[in-house]
C-alpha cells in the first residue's frame, strides 16, 4: 500500500475539501484534521497560505496534464491535414478528460479547476504562466494560427479560452453528478459524453468568424 508523506496528505485532503465545498469555505485547521495530522501547525509549516497551498495543488496536478497536451499537439502536428482539427480539439480536451479516468485515488483537477475559476482573489493564469504550465495551450495557439490564418489573433484565443472553459466546467458538473438533476438530460456514459464535448470543442475552434453588432441600448 503507497505510504504518503505528510505534504501529499495535506495536498489530497485539501483537494477533496475544496471541490467538494468551495476553497473559501473550508478552514486551514480542517484540512489539517482530515489529514490525520495531530500537529495543528502542519499545514502551515508546509505551505504558510491559503494561497501558497492553491499553488502548490496546480504545481501537483499541471506538469503531467501539460505534458500530455504536448504529445496530443505534436500527434496533431504530424498527422494528415484533413484530421488537424479533430487532433487540436482532442490536445485541448483529452488531458482534462483523461483525469477523469483515474479512481485509485481519484484525480479531482477538473472540479478544482472549476473552483479555482470562480475564485477572484486567485491569479490563476498569471501563475499557471509563470510556471510554465500554458506550453501545451501555447502549442495549440501555434496550430490554431496555421489552420485559421484569416482569423484575428484576438478571437482564436478567445476561443481558446471559451473551449478550455467548456471543457473544465462540463467534466466537473459530470463528475459532481448534478447534470441529470439540473438539465434532465442522460450523461451516463462518460465515453459518449466526452466524445460529444470533443466535437463541440473542435466546432467552436473551427467556426467562421461572422461579424457581429450588438443591438442598440434601449435604456
């Protein structure tokens, strides 16, 4: 049986507590107890903050994630043309999908992930850039310029943004199982569900750009 380090189960307990009620609710002192740690002063050994303990749960879960973004990329990059498309929207989707995947223990990034979006006081794109995290995103950047050339910069990372968005939000509701309850539509296979969230992805990354005005204010 895995014999974990006292940092690993903080860094678990923490995970499981944040996703299950929100990073803000949860107190030091609770990770601390669920732990099993008896030194009170434990977490705040290891990681001082709140904030610093944020990081250090993206520095656990990232490295590999983007690693995989980076063999989808290049798999992407190497295969026939007609195929491109589908391959990027797998690079941007499959790393978030294949955690879903892992139960012994279960990995939990899409749902902190989605929790951490909903955090102001978390600069979460300033530090996944400062530690490298975005190559796999920045790669995909790269391929989207090669396939959209006539599209503006500007809307390819916004798309961007909307499918990674996607993504993250639509595997937590899944795996917090509250999407039968709120839309009443069957989710249960996960293999159908992903696939359906990889077209969606690949069609928003390969739409025309229409331009668009909004209506005038009638206030």
């Amino acid at each position: 049986m895995e014999r974990l380090d006292t940092k690993a189960l903080l860094l678990r307990s923490a995970e499981l507590l944040f996703v299950e009620r929100g990073i803000d609710s949860v107190s030091l002192r609770e990770i601390n107890r669920h732990a099993g740690q008896r030194n009170a002063s434990s977490l705040h050994y290891h990681f001082s903050s709140r904030t610093n303990l944020l990081e250090a749960l993206v520095d656990w879960r990232m490295p590999p994630l983007d690693k995989r973004r980076l063999e989808l990329v290049e798999i992407c990059r190497l295969g026939p043309a007609e195929e491109k498309l589908r391959k990027l929207a797998e690079a941007i989707a499959m790393p978030l999908i294949e955690t879903m995947t892992i139960s012994n223990p279960p990995n939990n990034w899409v749902r902190l992930q989605a929790r951490i979006y909903q955090l102001d006081s978390f600069k979460f794109g300033a530090y996944f850039h400062s530690r490298g995290y975005d190559k796999g995103l920045l790669e995909v950047r790269k391929v989207q310029q090669e396939l959209a050339p006539e599209i503006s910069q500007l809307i390819r990372d916004q798309r961007l943004m909307f499918t990674t968005r996607l993504v993250v939000n639509s595997l937590a509701d899944w795996q917090r199982g509250v999407l039968p309850l709120q839309s009443g539509v069957g989710v249960d296979d996960l293999q159908v569900f992903a696939g359906n969230l990889i077209d969606c992805t690949q069609a928003i990354i390969g739409a025309e750009s229409v331009p668009f005005k909004l209506p005038d204010s009638t206030i």
